[in-house]
C-alpha cells in the first residue's frame, strides 16, 4: 500500500463543501432538501458547482467534464470537503481523466459511496484517505436525519476518527417515498456475525462488489499486489443485489489471482435485498445466503482471515461512512470494530 496515507484535516463549523456531480445528478428538490440538512443540521455551507446542476445527459457525454469539478473542488483553498450528489454507474470513465497530483497537492475531504467508490479507490491508491456518504440518500432520505446517521457524519466532517461502529438499534431497506414521506418499516439489528479469533489491523479497501468487479476487469486502477498485504476488505452489494453466487465468483477469481489471501481481514455491509425494478426476488434468507458463500471463499483461499458480516455500512440503513484507506481493527473476541 501507499507509503504514507493522508487523513484530510476535518472540517468545522461552518466550513465550505463542495457539492459536485462525478457520477448522476438528483432532482432539484433532493438537492435543495440535502443542502439545507448540511446547513441546519451540520452547520456547514454547500457549495453546488457546475456539474451538479447539470442532467444526466451532459454529465453522460462530459466525463473529462465531470473530471474537472472535483479536481477544481480539491484545489479551492477555501473548501474543506467535497461531496458527492449521488452515485450511478459509470464513474469508472472519469477516472483516465484525472490527475493524481491536483487530487493531493492539498488534500480534502471526499464523501460519495457506490458509484463513488470508484474515485475512492482512485484516491486510495494515491494515499488519500475517504469517506462513504452521499447527497443522496444518506442526506435525503426519512422525515428527519436517523440519529445513527447523524452521529456518525458527525464524526465523518469533524473528527480525526470514526472510532468504534457500534451496531445499529434498528435497520431498515424500505424504499423511502418523498412524494408521501411515509416513514419507512424498522426492524431490529439482529447483530452481526464473526469469524475468527485473531485481532487484525490493517487499512481497508475495496467497497461496493460492482465497483470493484469492474476494477478487476479493467485492470487499469487497482494498486500492486503487495500493496494489499494486511489490508482488511470492506465488501458490500449495493442496490444492485446481486446473486450470492455472482460474489462467489468474484471472490474466487481474487483468489486465484493471489489477491485474496493478502487481506487480514474482511468488513461486510448489511446487504440491501430491496430494489425498484429488481429482476429477481432476493429470499428471505439472501443475506444467510451471501454469507455463506463469502466464507466458503474465505475457507478456501484466506482461512486464517477475521471477518464481520452485517455491518452498518453499504446500501441498507442506517449507514456509517466508512472511511477506505482509515484502519481498521478488528476485534471478535469483543466483537468490536474500530475505525481510525
């Protein structure tokens, strides 16, 4: 891995973010709502710059475009953070676009997930750490902001650390509807499951299973090997929901490239199984499923790594913004897990 990583220094209050565009845009009234929630709720002053004002179809035929505002975002002296309005599904085409030397002259930071992660992995390679949140819908969705949320974007724009992630009272992959605002079905967290019984430490990669399935088929963005040794993998599957076996497989291609076993560890999110528009029906059991299918990757190419499933980071609610490059420990005989 990088020599040396970068943490951005964390904002204050009333520090100046930059809100861009690198993937899709939102609506105009998503924007406004996520805007006012970093003002009233953060105490922070949204900065919209070109790209997220911008439709789909621009944003679609102007990648080096889309390229150019986060860079710009990151060169501003006056801006702390740059976020993200919201991911997509083909960030991938901006990242030849970008120069690795703006993006850290003076770093900042950056917050975006799903396709987002694909500029996080870019960053990473560079040694500059980032953070896994979004316009939308880390900061649009429910009536008010989940507390969990809050506390933990907290910490995200104002703490050197993420600290411990703690679990979750409740969680929920209900579709929230803003044109009733209904509020959305809870259910308790029925906990997290370990493996292993080594403490490990080490510094995470990956994120959401699309992106990184594209990493590994571009070939073009991902660090050299050794780069991963001792690293932990943070893993989630997004809206997407893909079959258990499709990460199966992936897991499995990773290990036969040598690539598995250089992880210490592994961080799965709380799988979504709920999706408009979905071709399949997730079973009530996907997630069992899932898990499943990792650990007997795991059993077979990393048998001595230590993993956490159903961890409050990814597509289901609520969410931490786990931080790619931060380190993380992981602890089963406390089952904890701590962010730094």
């Amino acid at each position: 891995m990088p020599a040396v990583f970068t943490t951005p220094p964390p904002l204050d209050s009333g520090s100046r973010v930059a809100v861009v565009a690198p993937s899709r845009p939102i609506d105009e009234s998503h924007l406004d709502r996520a805007c006012a929630r970093l003002r009233d709720v953060f105490s922070l002053d949204p900065v919209v710059f070109e790209s997220a004002r911008r439709d789909w179809e621009w944003l679609r035929d102007n990648p080096a475009a889309r390229a150019e505002d986060v860079m710009e975002a990151f060169e501003d002296p006056s801006i702390r953070g740059v976020i993200a309005v919201t991911g997509g599904d083909d960030q991938l085409r901006i990242l030849p676009h970008l120069d690795p030397a703006r993006l850290t002259a003076s770093p900042t930071r950056f917050f975006g997930f799903s396709d987002n992660d694909n500029l996080r992995l870019f960053l990473w390679t560079h040694g500059v750490v980032s953070y896994g949140a979004t316009l939308h819908p880390t900061l649009t969705v429910d009536p008010e902001l989940h507390p969990y949320v809050e506390r933990y974007l907290r910490r995200a724009f104002f703490e050197r650390s993420i600290g411990v992630v703690e679990p979750a009272p409740e969680w929920t992959d209900d579709w929230f509807d803003f044109d009733t605002e209904d509020p959305r079905e809870w259910h308790d967290n029925p906990g997290r499951t370990w493996r292993g019984d080594e403490r490990v430490t080490g510094r995470l990669w990956g994120g959401n299973f699309s992106v990184l399935k594209w990493h590994l088929q571009t070939d073009r963005y991902l660090p050299d090997p050794e780069e991963l040794d001792g690293a932990v993998l943070a893993l989630e599957t997004s809206e997407d929901v893909p079959l258990p076996r499709e990460v199966r497989y992936t897991l499995r291609s990773m290990g036969e490239r040598g690539l598995l076993e250089r992880f210490d560890g592994l961080v799965m999110g709380r799988p979504r199984t709920y999706s408009p528009g979905l071709e399949w029906e997730p079973p009530a059991d996907y997630g069992a499923q899932l898990r499943a299918e990792v650990l007997s990757v795991l059993d077979a190419y990393n048998p001595d790594a230590t993993a956490v499933f159903d961890v409050e980071f990814g597509h289901a609610d609520p969410t931490v913004p786990l931080p790619l490059g931060a380190k993380a420990t992981l602890d089963p005989t406390v089952e904890r897990l701590r962010v730094d």
